[in-house]
C-alpha cells in the first residue's frame, strides 16, 4: 500500500505544476477515478477541465479520448461504426473515442437525448452492444464529462438517470490570486502535457483499484454511520427522494478512497463527511424551492445532524 500510496503522491505533485491552484479538484478526481466511477465537471469554460482530463491520463500511462459534444452528435459518433472495405470485400468496425481508458466528454448537455443515451450502457456495465455484438471496454475506463451551467440555449438538461451514473460532481472555480498570477507569468502549459512521462503504469493502476476496493475496510459502526446518513436523506423534509442504493455504494467507495489517498486502509468518519458533498446532492431530489446555495446547505446540516460514531 505504501509504494501505491507514494505512486498517487507522486502523480499529483506532477501535475500540481501544471494545474496552478487545482490541487483539491485534482484530488477528487483521482477519488473518483480510483473508486473506478465517473466525473461530471459543472463549470464555466476555460477554467483548466480538459487539463485535468489529458493530465490524469497522461501521468498513469492510460490512453485517452475526446467527445465534443454538439446538437448533430450521433451515437455512432462515440461507439464506432462498420465500414465497408470494397478491397477486401468486409465489412470492418472503426472504434469510437469509447474504446479509450480516460474519455472526456465535452458540453454532455448539447448532444441530444438519444446520443447521451448511448454513453449509459458503457458507463454503466463498461461495454457498449454494437450490430448485436457485445464489446467490452478498456480496463480501467474513466468518463469525465463537462456542462456549462450558466448557458441553457440549445442546452438538454442529462436526466436523472444519466446523472446517477456519475459518481461525483465537482466544480473546478477560479484558482486563487496567486495561482492566477503563477500562470500569467508562466503561461499556458498544456501542450508540455502531452510529453508527460507515465508515473505509474496501467497495471498498477488496476492494482489500486482492487486494493481500494478489497482490502480498505469500512467498519460496522462506519457502515452504520453512512445508513443513518443515507435514512436520513429519504426522510428529510426538504426532499423529495432520497439517496438511491447506486449512490449508497458510491458514498461507500469513495470513502474508501478517500482514505487510501490519506494513506489509510480503514475508513473513519472524516472520510465519509469529505466525500459526502460531491456524492449526494446530484442523485437526490430537492423541493422546487430551493437554489443551488440552499441544496448545499440541506446536505451539509444532514450531515451535521448525524452523530459520528465514538
């Protein structure tokens, strides 16, 4: 566990060069990644989400691939397609950008109803059904998907099962004053992202996921913790439905995680209360009265109303 622990250390600290004052969204992603879930990014354009995306995958060795989402996208565009070879007289399939480990998937909210539909079979069971066949995807396979929340104009809104099939969401923001200036004095370094040597390899990477998942062990008193947390989302007031069984193994995965990324194999109560806001507020429903600042009080006074077992 050490060597994997120093590995992930290692990773961030190299891309902590490149991505100026984006340690903690940095981190949340390899939370998720390591949990072997799915991202949605929610933020303003420009803020540094396809850096994070080609980063992550550069520094653990992974092959990546990019959908750029717009409203004539077709599903065939992500899956892949056969194609006729008149030489040879067959039919061959050309893959889409699915058959990569790390897919980033840009403005998921401008494709139509019926493409985002096609990423859930993937996301969801890591194969995608092509022509009546079944093909699997790469292991590990990563989405990190995008949206602009301020631009709804030709915009279709992922619905609530799509968005249940992301593990975390999480907003990148501006980076503070000083990051900014950092980067203003040394400009753009995206393109040295793409020379970045692989600090772990893919074979590890699989490794820390099984270990994450295997042997990090959640206590009986902590799973408790998480059902009374999970109870309490069903029953509050100032909601409509509740955390689902998908989102109770998500909080429970990355909480793992998150200790593993604290060089712990246990998880304690500071694990669940650190991942807890990324997980719960996409996959549960609020009244209509209430904004976005009030959801992130609703969960936090959830959280504060549980006592933390001794």
């Amino acid at each position: 566990m050490e060597q994997a622990h120093a590995a992930i250390g290692r990773a961030t600290a190299v891309l902590g060069r490149y991505l100026h004052g984006k340690e903690k969204p940095l981190r949340l992603a390899f939370i998720c990644f390591f949990s072997r879930g799915h991202l949605l990014i929610e933020d303003l354009p420009g803020l540094g989400k396809t850096t994070l995306a080609v980063g992550i995958a550069k520094v653990l060795g992974l092959s990546f691939g990019r959908i750029q989402c717009t409203s004539d996208l077709l599903p065939t565009d992500i899956t892949g397609l056969s194609i006729f070879n008149k030489s040879a007289g067959v039919f061959e399939f050309h893959p889409g950008p699915i058959f990569h480990n790390i897919i980033l998937v840009d403005e998921i909210n401008r494709a139509t109803p019926k493409t985002q539909s096609a990423l859930l079979e993937a996301m969801g069971e890591k194969q995608v059904t092509l022509e009546g066949r079944t093909m699997h995807l790469p292991k590990p396979f990563f989405v990190i998907a995008t949206q602009n929340p301020a631009e709804q104009f030709g915009t279709f809104p992922l619905p609530e099962s799509q968005m249940d099939r992301f593990m975390m969401r999480i907003r990148i923001g501006y980076p503070s004053r000083e990051a900014e200036l950092e980067i203003l004095r040394g400009g753009s370094k995206r393109r040295e992202l793409y020379s970045l040597e692989p600090v772990v390899d893919q074979e590890t990477v699989l490794k820390i996921q099984s270990f994450i998942r295997e042997r990090v062990i959640t206590s009986e008193p902590i799973l408790d913790y998480m059902m009374r947390i999970i109870e309490e989302t069903r029953r509050c007031e100032y909601l409509t439905a509740g955390l689902s069984t998908r989102g109770s193994l998500a909080l429970l995965h990355t909480s793992r995680a998150h200790a593993f990324m604290e060089g712990r194999d246990y998880v304690i109560p500071e694990d669940v209360k650190a991942v807890a806001p990324y997980v719960i507020p996409h996959r549960v429903f609020f009244r209509d009265e209430y904004t976005s600042a009030d959801k992130k009080e609703i969960v936090r006074s959830i959280l504060e109303k549980i006592p933390v077992p001794a």
